[in-house]
C-alpha cells in the first residue's frame, strides 16, 4: 500500500453516489456497451463508440462527441480487474492528436448494496495535474447524472 500513501491526495478523483437501483443493475449499465453508450460521457460530450473486452488483460474503447463543434475524443484503456456486480478496475488514458496515449490513470469502481439501492464509489489517480483531475470531476458527474437519469427511466 506504500503506492496509495505516497499519492499526491490533490491529484486523485473520488466520487460515491448512491443509485436508486438494485448493484446488478447499475453494474450492468458500465459493463454492456450498449447501455453505456446512452449514459457515458457528459451531456456536451456523450459516447457515440463503445467497445471492451470485460475480462482481465482486455482492452477498451470509448469515443466521446462534442455536440456544439463535432470534435472526437478517444480513450481507451485494458481491464485489470473484473468482478461481477461488485467492482472494476481499468487503466485510462486518452488518444493524442498524434495518436499516441496521453497520461495514464487508475479507475476503480465499485458497487455495494444499499437496502436495494447502490452505493458507487468511484476512484481515479494520480492525474498529472490538479486541473486535469477537476477537469475528470466535472465529466463523471455529468456522465453520473445521465446514468441516474438511465436508471430512473428503468423503474
């Protein structure tokens, strides 16, 4: 745990929300690309690409479109760890221009059961700089929001 305790705490994203919906539910929205695909990404730029192979040493894939100027923003990533309803664990990083991978994070996710709702806890570092990671904050959130608004269309 020497890595953690050495992590700059400004530079590290953490958000938990709690879904009005059962964890088998929630999980399935992040690991079905088609359910993805109508929530990832915030509002001014939703998903319009989503593939994966949701197993340890698989890859991703997501495309981001902006909806006021068209411009395309792709990231990607491999699986590190999967296990069902409960938790995900992938590298991200996104695409330069020159096609080369840009600074690499850590995303954890997981999934706990709250009396038929869940808990989602959200955990994204080290970012290169604190800018970056607020910049990351206000994307999740907004991506979140579409994912409650999913859920809640479910019920």
């Amino acid at each position: 745990m020497a890595a953690r305790e050495a992590e700059p705490a400004d530079r590290v994203l953490v958000i938990s929300r709690l879904f009005d919906a059962p964890r088998a539910l929630v999980y399935q929205a992040f690991a079905d690309p088609k359910q993805a695909l109508q929530w990832a990404g915030p509002r001014d730029y939703p998903a319009v690409h989503i593939e994966g192979d949701l197993r340890p040493g698989g890859p991703w894939r997501t495309c981001l479109k902006g909806i006021e100027d068209g411009r395309l923003l792709w990231q990607g990533g491999v699986y590190l760890e999967v296990v069902p309803n409960e938790k995900l664990v992938f590298t991200f990083a996104w695409d330069q221009e020159d096609g080369s991978a840009g600074p690499e994070t850590l995303v954890t996710i997981t999934f706990a059961d709250r009396n038929g709702k869940t808990l989602m806890t959200f955990r994204q570092a080290v970012f290169n700089t604190v800018a970056n990671r607020d910049g990351h904050r206000g994307g999740w959130n907004s991506a979140f929001d579409r994912l409650a608004e999913l859920l809640a269309s479910h019920r």
